[in-house]
C-alpha cells in the first residue's frame, strides 16, 4: 500500500510522530507516491502550514514535546509500525509518551509551504547524537494562542528566537510550559499571568530581559518557576507572595535589584529558594524563616545588608545555605551555642566579614564553607564535633595556632583546605586518620618541622599542597605510597636531602613543584618516565653538578616556556627529550653529547640558527622533529649522521641548500620524512628512492629542479601527490598522467 492511499488517521500518526518530510524532499529519496503526498491539499490541510494553529492544524493537541525529531531512512508499507519502533529506539534516554490519539511528540515541518518570515520554523539539523536529530529555528507565530486545548508545551533546547508572542497567554488550559534553552529575547509578556492552571513554568536559559511582570503573582497553582541565567533586570515582585503552592523558586544568574520583598509567610510549602548572582540588597527577609519546609537557601554574590539571622540554622529541613560575597556573619550568630536541630549539610557564608570568631553551629553539617572572612583566634573547636563532615574551608582568614591533634577525627573529610591563614606549629601526626582525605591544602601558613610520616597513610590523597611554609628536614621516604598523588607542590620551604627514590611509584603524577628548598644529591631516576607528568619544578635547589647522573625521559611539551635551553641540558643521560609547542628560542641544544638519545622533538618553538654539527653518529636517535621554528642553513651533514632514523621532521622552516647525493643508507629504516616549505634546491637524488618511506613524504613547498626519479614515480602511484606529498592513511588517488603536469604540481609554489 502507498502512503498517498493510507487512511487520514494513520498519516496522522505519521506525520506528526517522527516521520519528517523535510528530509525526503530535501534529498529526493523517496518515491513518487510520497512526492504526490507532500503536494496533495490532503497533506497541506494536515501539516503543510508551518505555523502552529493555522486554519486546519488540529486543535486537539494537548501536549507538545518538542524535544527534537528523527527522520527515518525510508517511507513504504509498514511505515507506521517503523516509525514507532524508531522512536522508541532513538528516545531511549529521553522521556518518551506513549502514542495516543490527542498527544503530538514531536511535530516536522515542511519549509515548502511557508506563509511568511515571521511565522516560518526552520529545521536545524544536528549530526552529534547516535540518530539524526532535527531542531526547530525561529520565531513562535502568534497563531500558536489558537491550540486552546493545548496543557503542556516544551521546547526545550531548539533554536527558537524571537519575542514570546502574547497569545501565549491565551492557552489557558496549560499546566506545563518550558522554553528552557532558546534564544528568546524581549520582555515577558504580561499575559502570561492568564495562565492560571499553569504548575510548571520555565523560561531559564534564555535571553529574555526587562523586568518580571506583577501578573505572574496570579499563578497561584504554581509549583515551579525557574527564570535563572537570563538577562531580567528590576525588582522581584511582591506579588510572589501569591503563590502559596510554590515549591522551587529559581531566580539566580540575572541582575534583579532591590530589596527582597518580605512576602514569603504564605509560600510554606517552599523547598528551594534560589537568588544567587544577582544585585539583590537590604536585609534577608524574616518571612523566609517561616518557610519550614525550606531545604536550600542560595543568595551568594548578591549586596545583602545587615547580619545573617540566627533563624537560618533552625529551619528544620534546611541542607543547604549559602551567602557567599553577600553577608557578614552576625554578632547573635556568634553568640549563638545551641545545637540546632536540623541536619544542615552545606554551609557556605565565606564573605567579607568585620571580623571575629567563628560560632559554634551545628553537629550534622557536612559541607561547611568559611573562606575570606577576617575569622581570628584558633582553629575552632566546634568544627572537631562534625562527625559527617566532609567538605571543610576556611582559607584566607587570619586564624593561628597549631591544628588540633582532634583533627585527625574528622574520618569522613575529603576536602580540606586551610591555606592563606596564620597557623604555626607542626602538622600532627594524626592527620593520618584522615583517610578518606582526596585534597589537602595547608599552604601559605606558618607551619614548622618536618612532614610527619604518618601523612603517607592519606593513600587517596589526590592533591598535596604544602608550599610557603617553613617546613624542613626530608621529603617522608615512603611519599611513594600515595599512589593516587597527581599534584605535589612543596616548594619555597626549606626541605634538604635528596627526593625519596619511592617518587618513582607515583604513576598519576602531573604536577610536582619541589622548587626553592634546598634538595641536593642524585634526582630519582626515572622520576619523568611517568607517562602522566606535565610539569617538573626542581628550580633552586643544590643540583648543577649532579644532573649529569640523570638517566631518563623529560617532558615538557605543551607548557608556556620561554627563553633559552640551559646548557646543563645537554649533561643529562636523557633517551627522551621533549620541548615542543613552547615558546622557547635561540640556538638549538647540542644534542649530539647524548649518545643514549632516541626522541628528540623541538618542534612548534622559535629556535633560529643553523643545525647543530654533530661531532658522531646518532646511532640510537630515532625520532626527530624540528619543525615549526625558525632555523636555517644546510642541511646535508646533519642526515648523514644518522643510523636509525624512523621519523625526520624538518618542515616549515628556512633550510637551504640540496639534499645530499648519498641519503639513501642513512634514511634507509625511515617511515615518515618531511621536508617541506624550506627553501631547499637543487635536484631530488635518485637515491631517494632506495627509501622505503611507507608514511609520509613530503618535499613541498621548496625549489626543487628536474624530474621526479622514476623509481619513487612507481613506487607514489596510485598516491595522493599533490604537490608530492604522499600520506598512507589518505583516499587513493591517481597521480597526473603526464611527467609535465607531475612537474607543475611538484614545483607548484
């Protein structure tokens, strides 16, 4: 059966579940029964309006979830049944309602028929996902006010733009609205407030601004209301205290102003009350307090005034709180000693405080955040009872005095930052019983002594920050059990004898950073074989004579370093040496005095000079790569020091001169060769052709003469050769026929 012949309600499952004529007739892939669909007034009067609620759309629709729509690869009998079974399959992860007669899951749009700009919905196409998924573009047409039985409509992450038209306020039977994700722009419009029935109304995401209209405060069976990260400006309307069955208010990321206005006493059944990174001033409401349902209180960055109350810490069900950057912590709260009753777990209040101690809160906390206050005194004692803490920072504050040999209680802390503050003493041995710790930070203290042993047995300890302290005696020798250590930083302290050789075992090393002590004998060897380090500090200490006993690889690729190679450089036993995509320059290092050198890549700097002359054979040097810099001169004598060589970049620099006559037995074993865009002459040897180049070769961009040999004209046919640069892993193409048209591709400049 043709699908021109399937009955109305069938095509209407086709047609409006999945089944997108766009891209049948975009690519012609289809057969005529389907071309005389997609012009028959049957199909136009079903979909073939772009715009929705034109004369013919259906007015049934209830819900409309446009989250984005697969065309499936063919149109023929069983159609239908495809369709369903495709759906199903490509909304796996996605929320998917099953098909029933009144429901619209996705709706495809013929961009034949289009009416005019402003009513017209495009299809963007996103090749990203495992199936093709199409997404709607442009403006919503203000017929969209005729879908009266419409109760949801979501067009979540399309490409929508445009103001919201003010007929959407004329569905006055939604419950569901979200444009979550688009491009919208322009003011709300007042007419949403018609929406009564409306429980779930999203507009976050969006480019939406002006100010939030008074209406929306007749939304009174609103539960959710998200219109974060938007661009609206102006006050928060008192007319919120309307909305006695609201459970989430997301306002954060726009840039409200003013006072938030006390009128939160009617919305008891408020879970999350979200106004972070806004302008908001005065004082916290005190009707917030009488939300007992309360679970997160958010009103970071914002211009608060006045102190935190103290009815924060007794709301019941609260589990979060945060004021960060907006609140100095309040002299009641410091006076504050009962035990609150809720199980608080977040607490962030770290701002720019006048200054004090820190008050004793509550036991159950398990996020607690305290930095950039001017918090003084000891480390606070209250914090030693929080058995379930986890998160614990209290950096750049001016507390002193030694850490609490209690600390080492704190079983369940993973995160522990105490950096930028006064604390002296020696770090406690019983900081061993932190053994869920990931992260410690006691930097920028006044810490004494030596690191105790016992910190060895943090094995999860991911991040060890202990630099700019007075710390000294020797790094522990058994550092080597931290296993899971990526980044180790002790550097400007006074640490002395040599780097523990267990350092070798941190295999997930990336950072260390053991510069400014006062380190001496032999470096570890092997201390950079780890394939994971990206940077290696050893900068002032005691080893200029000692790095000639170095054996090993060092890696330092892909960093910002400038200036000069060192020449203790050229001391070291290194079979690895890797300096690429840096900013180094000057002279190239004399590499030739590393008779164990293998790899050697410089390349994507701006070293400038001639190559070095090597003073003997670079027999075990096996990977080159000069490339990208600006070095000059000859060439030859450089090649016929080698013995090995698999890989040979010297591309994109300024080498002149020819290629010398006899490379062939000293290129014999490479696989790739790259001597393009030099200024390198002369003939190409025929001995080239002895190589045995199975990657690439490439001798582009230079002022090569003559033919090509014929032997490397055989051995390129069938390659991609254009102009002479052959890659193995590239289409096959076939090289020009005649040698002269080879010749204005190989000498094409």
């Amino acid at each position: 059966m043709h699908l021109v012949n399937l009955p109305l309600d069938v095509l209407v499952q086709i047609f409006l579940f999945q089944m997108d004529p766009f891209m049948a007739v975009k690519y012609r892939r289809v057969c005529q029964s389907l071309n005389n669909l997609l012009t028959s007034p049957l199909f136009s009067k079903l979909i073939g309006l772009v715009h929705f609620g034109h004369v013919g759309f259906p007015k049934c629709i209830t819900k409309l979830d446009l989250y984005g729509f697969i065309t499936p690869s063919s149109f023929g009998d069983g159609s239908l049944a495809k369709a369903q079974e495709y759906v199903q399959k490509s909304f796996r992860t996605r929320r998917f309602y099953d098909f029933a007669a009144n429901t619209v899951t996705a709706l495809p749009i013929n961009p034949r028929t289009a009416i005019g700009e402003d009513d017209l919905l495009e299809i963007c196409a996103s090749a990203t996902n495992e199936h093709r998924i199409f997404y709607l573009a442009g403006a919503l047409p203000s017929t969209i006010g005729n879908l009266k039985h419409m109760i949801s409509f979501n067009v979540k992450d399309h490409y929508m733009h445009g103001s919201i038209p003010r007929s959407l306020g004329d569905l006055i039977k939604l419950t569901r609205l979200s444009l979550e994700g688009n491009r919208m722009t322009g003011p709300i419009p007042s007419e949403l407030g018609n929406l009564v029935n409306l429980k779930n109304l999203n507009l976050s995401r969006t480019l939406l601004n002006g100010t939030i209209p008074d209406s929306l405060g007749n939304l009174v069976n609103l539960e959710v209301l998200n219109m974060s990260n938007a661009k609206l400006t102006g006050a928060i309307p008192a007319s919120f205290g309307n909305l006695v069955r609201l459970v989430i208010l997301h306002l954060e990321s726009n840039q409200l102003s003013g006072n938030v206005p006390d009128v939160f006493a009617g919305t008891n059944k408020l879970r999350k009350l979200i106004l972070g990174c806004n302008n908001l001033e005065g004082p916290i409401p005190a009707s917030i307090g009488l939300c007992m349902q309360l679970e997160t209180l958010d009103g970071k960055r914002n211009r608060f005034s006045g102190d935190i109350p103290d009815w924060i810490f007794r709301l019941p069900c609260l589990r979060s709180v945060s004021f960060e950057g907006s609140l100095k912590v309040s002299e009641c709260l410091l006076t504050y000693t009962g035990r609150a009753d809720p199980f608080t777990e977040t607490v962030s209040l770290n701002c720019a405080s006048e200054g004090g101690r820190l008050p004793d809160l509550m036991d159950d906390i398990s996020q607690l955040n305290l930095s950039q206050n001017c918090l003084s005194g000891s480390f606070p004692s209250c914090i030693l009872s929080f058995i379930n803490l986890h998160y614990l920072r209290l950096d750049g504050n001016n507390l002193s005095g030694s850490l609490p040999s209690e600390i080492g209680g704190l079983a369940n802390l993973g995160f522990l930052s105490l950096r930028r503050n006064q604390f002296s003493g020696e770090i406690p041995d019983s900081i061993s019983g932190l053994v869920a710790l990931r992260r410690l930070d006691l930097s920028q203290n006044l810490f004494v002594g030596r690191i105790p042993d016992s910190i060895t047995a943090l094995v999860n300890l991911t991040h060890l920050f202990l630099q700019y302290n007075n710390l000294s005696g020797h790094i522990p020798m058994d550092i080597g059990r931290l296993t899971s250590l990526e980044i180790l930083n002790l550097s400007f302290n006074r640490f002395c004898a040599e780097i523990p050789k267990s350092v070798r075992n941190l295999r997930r090393m990336r950072i260390m950073n053991l510069s400014h002590n006062q380190l001496t004998g032999e470096i570890p060897p092997g201390i950079t074989i780890t394939s994971d380090i990206r940077e290696l500090h050893l900068n002032n200490n005691g080893y200029e004579d000692r790095l000639r006993e170095w054996i090993g690889e060092l890696n330092l690729s892909h960093n910002q370093l400038t200036g000069s190679v060192p020449k203790c450089i050229s001391r070291l036993r290194l079979r690895s040496l890797k300096l690429n995509h840096n900013r180094l320059s000057g002279p190239l290092p004399k590499f030739d005095e590393w008779n164990c050198i293998q790899t050697l890549h410089l390349d994507h700097n701006q070293f400038s000079g001639h190559l070095p002359r090597p003073r003997r054979d670079l027999s075990k040097l096996m990977s080159v790569n000069f490339s990208h810099n600006e070095l000059s001169g000859p060439i030859a004598e450089f090649i016929l020091s080698f013995d090995c060589i698999r890989s040979l970049n010297l591309s994109n620099n300024s080498f002149t001169g020819n290629l010398p006559k006899t490379a062939s037995p000293y290129l014999k074993q490479a696989h790739t060769l790259d001597l393009s865009n030099n200024r390198l002459s002369g003939l190409i040897p025929s001995s080239l052709a002895m190589c045995r180049v199975s990657e690439l070769l490439d001798l582009s961009g230079n002022r090569f003469e003559g033919d090509l040999p014929e032997r490397l004209q055989t051995q390129s046919e069938g390659k991609v050769v254009i102009p002479f640069r052959w890659k193995k892993e590239t289409d096959s193409l076939s090289m020009c026929r005649k040698r002269q048209e080879f010749r204005s591709y190989l000498f094409a400049r």
